[in-house]
C-alpha cells in the first residue's frame, strides 16, 4: 500500500511540475511577444545611448573598499597588480616559447654539417646551460602562475600551475629527437 502510494504522489508531483513548465512557457512567450511588439511600433527607437557601448562603472569582482583606488588607477591606464601580472606572465609564457623554437633552429642548423668534436662540446655545453635556463624560467613563471592566483578575486580567472618537469622532459625529449633525426640524415 505504501508503495502505490509513492507511485501516486511521484505522479501527482511530475504532473504539477508539468504545469509549472507549460506555465513559465507561456509567460516567456508572452513576454517575448510583448517585446517583438514594442519593436515593431518603434518603441526602442532613439534610445538614450542606442548604438554606444554599455558601460559598467562598477566591476563585482571588486572589493567595495577598493573601487576608488581601482577607479583612480584606471584613469591612469594603470590596471590592479594581478591583471598587470597577467600580462607579465602572458609576456613571459611567449618569449619562453620562442627562445624554444629558437634553440629548435639551432640545433637543426648545428648538425646540419659535420661538425668537430671540439664543436659538439661546445653544442653540449651550450645545450645543457640551455635546459638548465629553462628550468629556472619556467620555475619562475610558476612562481608568478601561484602568484597572480593569489591576487585574482575569483578562482574563476585563476590559471593552471605548470608541471615544471613534465614541460622539461617535453622539451629535453623533442631537442634530442632533432638530434636524432639529423644524425641519422646526415649518416
């Protein structure tokens, strides 16, 4: 008995909730109607600020305490420390990426010609200084990923920390793959 009695009122809810469905349809087909209305009588015609871009005065990320600095610093083409650190890090992120493909070009270049043993030390040497800057790179622009995570209002605009030795033995893994491939070219 207890379960039909579940039954029932599980039916009994699904149906109410039915009605609150084609009930909240109906209002927002009416509101939309109304609004198709107004716009073929011209009503939203010469508004005040049609066709300018909305502004928003007040950020609600922003702590209350802040506004006036921020608005000040705004003013000034300043930014708040964390949106500046973005950018850094942005900055950082693509000068790293350059300098790889750069070394890249390198090393493609390097063992293109039969080189001296004398060279290939020097290769290594420069190689291994190369890995080794890298390292305290990109050591350093997670130093500042956990920094601007630390400043940013909301987790939401947060970045990701980046695996240090993941990204080294990324890089170490397709350097040496060039290696590879001109040895065997060049053979």
């Amino acid at each position: 008995m207890s379960d039909k009695s579940v039954e029932e009122q599980i039916k009994e809810k699904a149906q109410e909730a039915r009605k609150l469905a084609r009930y909240m349809s109906s209002i927002q087909d009416l509101v939309e109607n109304q609004i198709q209305k107004a716009q073929e009588r011209g009503d939203f015609n010469n508004l005040k600020g049609a066709g300018k871009p909305l502004q928003f005065y007040e950020n609600p990320y922003e702590p209350p305490e802040l506004r006036m600095a921020f608005k000040i610093l705004k003013d000034h083409d300043f930014a708040p420390y964390w949106i500046e650190l973005g950018k850094d890090i942005d900055f950082d992120l693509e000068n790293f990426r350059k300098e790889v493909e750069s070394f890249k070009r390198y090393t493609v270049m390097f063992y293109n010609e039969k080189r001296s043993k004398i060279a290939l030390k020097r290769y290594e040497k420069k190689k291994a200084q190369f890995y080794f800057e890298s390292r305290l790179k990109l050591e350093k622009i997670n130093r500042m990923i956990t920094d601007y995570n630390l400043h940013c209002p909301t987790f939401r605009v947060g970045r990701g920390n980046i695996a240090v030795d993941d990204e080294m033995l990324k890089l170490i893994s397709e350097i040496e793959k060039l290696i590879e491939e001109a040895r065997r070219f060049n053979e």
